[in-house]
C-alpha cells in the first residue's frame, strides 16, 4: 500500500489494514512523517514532531504479529495536543513559561492511547494554556486552516484539528473548555467530540478551568471518535472527578435508527447575527434527520442570553488559580536576571506568559477579590445552575438537541487578535455544554459559498455519548462519502 493510500485511510480502515498485513504500522508513520515534513512548514500544525516514532512503530509491528496488541487501534498514529503530559516528550501548552517542560509521567489518556498501541507522531500547537479561539496566541506561531492561508483553524486545539484536516494524522486528542475540540472541528472540517464532564480523566492534562476542561477525540468519522472514546474513557483513582460509564457500542452506532428520536432547536441558536450559509446548512442537515423520521421541535432557552458571562467569569476565576503554580521556581520559565525573589516573581510571569493569558488572569483575579466575589462569581455559579436546569427541561422532551458550532465559518487571520470581545462571542454556541458538563459533538455538514466548512453541533444527555455518535453516523452514512472526500482532498 503507497503512501496515499495510508493517508486517505480512516484510523479503523488503517487499524484493519495493518492487521490484514496490506501495509505496517512502521509505514503508516512513515507515510505521516513525510506529510508533515512537506506541508506543515505552512500549517504549523505540529509543535513537536517524533522521528523516533518510526522505530517504535517498528516494535509495535512485532508485538502486533506475536498477538500481544490485538485492539482496532494498534499501530493507528495519532496526534496530542501539547497540553497533555508526555513522559520524556516536551509539553509547552503553546507557552513560553513551559517552553522547557519534559514531564515525567503520562497524562491518563496518553498512557491508554499507547497501551491500545498506537504511535504518537508529535504534540500539536494551541493556544497558549488553551485560551483563545483561533490557535493565534501560540507562542510558537500561529496554525494555518488547511481551507485557507488567510484563515484560522479554530482554538484551542486547532493543531490536532488542522492536522487531522490536512492529513498529517489520522485521529488527535484534544481538549475542550468552552468548545476548543468543537468549534476547531467546525472550522477545518472534520468529526470532534467533547465528552461528558468526568468521562475520561484530566489527570496529567495541564489544568485552564479544571470544571470545564474534558480530553476528547478529533477525526475523520463517526466510528473513530467512537473507538477511540472507548479507549480513552473510564475512571481514574488519579482523577476524582472521573467516572466509570459504559462503552460506546460500535455496531449499535453504524446502524443507528432515527425513526421516532426526537430533536430540539433552541430559538436562541439561530437567532439575529449567524451567518446565513450556516444557518442554511444546519437547518439542511435537520431536515434530512426529519426526512428519516427523527420529530424536530424549536424551543426558546433564554438562559442562553447568559452564557457567555457566566462561562468568562467561571474559566476566569479558575483560571488564575491554576495558573498561580508557574512562579519560576519549580519548572517552567525563570528569568535569569532576577535579583530577588519578588523579582523572579514578577518577571517569570510578565515575560513568560503571553497577552490573552494575562488577561484572563487579570480578569480571574479581579472576580475573586473581595467586594467583587458576590457581584460576580456568585452569580455565575448561580447562572450556572439555572442553564443547567434548563438543559435538564430540555432532555426531558428531546434525545438531542441541534444548532450550529460557531456563528460564523473559520475568521480571518488577525480578526479575533484585535477584538477579543468578538473572540469571546464567537463561543456562544459552545460554552454552555461545558458549564453543565453534557457531551456535545461537532459535525460537518455542509460549506459556505465561499467553500469553508460548516460544522452542525449535537448535544446529548449526561453519558448518553452513544447517541450523539448514532445521529452522527447516520447522518454521514445518508450524505455518503461526498463530503468527506471533498474535506480531505481539499483539506490538503
């Protein structure tokens, strides 16, 4: 099997390929590698890239032929995003305070992609400490969509999105806080997931707003995303606030049956200020579930109004807290011309951290203070609990509910950097998954007239993941492969 011929493969068809001996885990990365070598000097999809990957392919390859690796996955590259612990491997989450950072252990989820056998090929670029909407902040550089120099892949793991996109790997981890897999997946179309809060633990995932954060799997197709939330899910003693639930059913996933589910359009999601083409292709994409059967109801969710405050005060407020640790002494960045310690202080954190960080940290520490505790942070969390009963209202009538991503298809470069107010809004679709904790998936449907993907966001039940990924499947399955093709011909 040539190397195009790997690299148009989805991460099963590529599992099962290698199992069948039509092609080795070794070529697969070295298909990978030599893709990332030719195009991501203009993506920047990658911060670091493994060339020792291709021996350790060469090893799984043994293990696979002695029957000691037998999962779907085994030999399958993937991609991390750089804000997951890699034992041995540099970890900056895009940042120059951890431009040095080796851990010496793996994040939960690294450690079980690479007990199921697969090979990472690199850690992929964000923005910094996962703040922000467009992979602009990197302190490595900005990533380039694959649908156009002059537009953003998304954030914050536009990385493992554009990379996916683009080719340079066949699935990615990536994380999400207030819609950083899915409104990346939108822009660069291709299949993100953010699982249930607690579905897959965060233990050695570096911490922005330890209650929204989630790890989730970026790809090409309903079935990956699937397998490859199976692999990643489960409790963790690590991790408190993991979960034990049960395993997505693969088979009942490809076959899934909209006859008779029911779907809910919140008023507020298709309200003044989206884009008309992605207003256009969601509604298409509805329409062809009711053609199958599914009943399709719209509902107002006025809570939605609140959203974007509640969510900004919250990661905020989190945030400054967490980020509190990176204070030059134990690792990270240290000046070395500080002359005492108020002076390493001061300057570890005004020089290694970079603008979009500061200032949620600024805005962290200004909702905390005292006098300003009760007129913010308390009343987000009180926000918090009145959107969470609305969801909980709304799954009581509905097995999903639809609505676009992003209001708008990918920005262009440098819109967002100058108007971070426009940044912030442009979560509004996205963020009120996170302050409850549902899953919610992005999934391309569709392109605007000027040929950028759109992407069509379903949000489930509390671990009812099984669903989303059905509605997912079998919307890919009615629309063939025509999109898809198209994505990732193009998308290169």
């Amino acid at each position: 099997m040539d190397s195009n011929e790997i690299l148009k493969l989805s991460a099963l068809e590529l599992g099962k390929a290698i199992k069948e001996k039509k092609t080795t885990s070794e070529e697969a990365v070295k298909a990978y590698l030599d893709a990332i070598k030719r195009l991501d000097g203009r993506l920047n999809s990658y911060i670091t890239v493994r060339e020792e990957a291709v021996s350790e392919a060469r090893q799984i390859d043994q293990k696979i032929m002695n029957g000691e690796l037998t999962g779907a996955f085994a030999g399958v590259p993937v991609a991390v995003k750089d804000n997951m612990c890699t034992d041995g491997l540099l970890t900056t989450c895009g940042s120059k305070m951890l431009g040095n950072f080796v851990p010496p252990y793996d994040a939960t989820a690294v450690r079980k992609i690479k007990e199921e056998g697969m090979v990472i090929l690199g850690k992929t670029n964000m923005d910094e400490f996962a703040m922000g909407s467009t992979t602009e902040t990197s302190f490595f550089g900005p990533t380039v969509n694959p649908w156009g120099d002059n537009r953003v892949p998304g954030g914050s793991s536009g990385g493992s999105a554009a990379a996916v996109a683009a080719r340079l790997a066949p699935i990615a981890l990536g994380s999400d806080t207030g819609g950083s897999i899915r409104q990346p997946a939108s822009f660069c179309g291709i299949t993100g997931l953010k699982p249930t809060y607690g579905k897959v633990s965060r233990y050695g995932l570096v911490a922005f707003g330890s209650s929204l954060d989630q790890i989730g799997p970026m790809g090409r197709d309903a079935l990956d995303i699937a397998y490859m939330l199976n692999v990643i899910s489960g409790g963790d003693p690590k991790d408190q606030s993991s979960s034990e639930s049960s395993k997505a059913d693969l088979d009942k996933i490809r076959n899934y049956d909209l006859k008779g589910k029911k779907i809910g359009l919140p008023e507020q999601y298709f309200a003044d200020g989206m884009d008309e083409d992605v207003r256009a292709r969601v509604m298409e994409a509805v329409k062809l579930f009711e053609s199958q059967g599914a009943a399709v109801e719209t509902f107002p969710m006025p809570i939605m109004d609140y959203a974007i405050p509640t969510y900004y005060i919250i990661c905020c407020a989190e945030a400054c807290s967490n980020l509190s640790r990176y204070d030059g002494i134990k690792y990270g960045y240290a000046p070395e011309d500080a002359e005492d310690l108020m002076d390493l202080y001061i300057k570890s954190r005004s020089e290694g951290f970079g603008l979009e960080v500061k200032r949620r940290i600024m805005l962290g520490n200004f909702v905390l203070s005292s006098g300003y505790y009760d007129a913010y942070y308390n009343k987000a969390l009180q926000a918090k609990a009145l959107i969470k009963k609305a969801f909980d209202e709304a799954f009581e009538k509905y097995d999903v509910v639809i609505g676009p991503v992003a209001p708008t298809p990918a920005l262009k470069a440098g819109e967002s950097l100058s108007d971070p107010l426009k940044m912030y809004l442009g979560d509004i679709c996205t963020v009120l998954i996170n302050i409850v904790g549902v899953p919610a998936i992005s999934v391309p449907c569709g392109f605007t007239s000027d040929g950028l993907p759109v992407g069509m966001q379903i949000i489930g039940r509390h671990f009812d993941e099984e669903t989303i990924l059905g509605f997912t499947a079998a919307y890919q399955a009615l629309t063939s492969d025509k999109a898809y093709e198209k994505q990732t011909a193009e998308g290169i």
